[in-house]
C-alpha cells in the first residue's frame, strides 16, 4: 500500500490528528473532443493540526473531533486512521449492495407485470 501525504509530513513535535482517504482526480482523455475521465485511486494521508484537547477529544480548526467515538472524522496515529478508512468503506459497500438488491428486485416487478 502506497501512501501519498498531500501536505507533506507534520512538523516534528506538532500535535496533529490523522485522516485517510481515497482521492481520484478529474483527467483529460481528448481535450478536442471533449473527453474527460477519472484517475485511478490514491491513498492520501492527511493531517490537522490539533488547536486544543479536551478529555474526550480534539479541536482541528473550527471542527470538534470525539477521540472516543466509534465513529471520528480523524484519529491519533496513522494506523488508526487506516483502520478507519477501512471501516468506512466496509460499510459504504455493505450499504451501496443493499441498495443495488433493492434497484434489482425494482426492476424486477416490471417483468412480472408486463403489459399486454
């Protein structure tokens, strides 16, 4: 797995939260016809500088992170945030395959009541 950091590494000895996400860009296939396209994925890390911590969390700029929540928009090691990325699209494929079965068993009823 290769890692991208977008901003470069933090400063040393700066307290920072982590995040990591996939990021495709825009690309153009044939500037003459008009033809435009998607890059392959990348994984970014990303980094926020910590402004303030609290018992259960983080602020990064004006965004209050809950370290103790299942769920966080950013996490305290670059592992944790992986894990997270993870989690996160586990579940955005559990819920996109859901929705795929319901659109099929919708079109579905269109050849059970076809019109004569």
């Amino acid at each position: 797995m290769k890692l991208r950091y977008p901003v470069g590494q933090p400063p040393i000895g700066l307290d920072v939260l982590w995040r990591c996400q996939a990021q495709r860009y825009s690309i153009v296939i044939d500037p003459d016809a008009d033809i435009f396209g998607v890059s392959n994925p990348e994984l970014q890390m990303w980094w926020y500088p910590v402004k303030r911590r609290t018992p259960k969390g983080a602020w990064i700029s004006d965004r209050f992170i809950r370290l103790t929540a299942f769920k966080r928009y950013a996490c305290n090691t670059e592992t944790e945030a992986i894990e997270s990325f993870i989690a996160r699209k586990k579940r955005q494929i559990k819920i996109l395959t859901a929705q795929l079965k319901n659109a099929e068993q919708d079109l579905a009823l269109t050849k059970e009541n076809v019109f004569a």
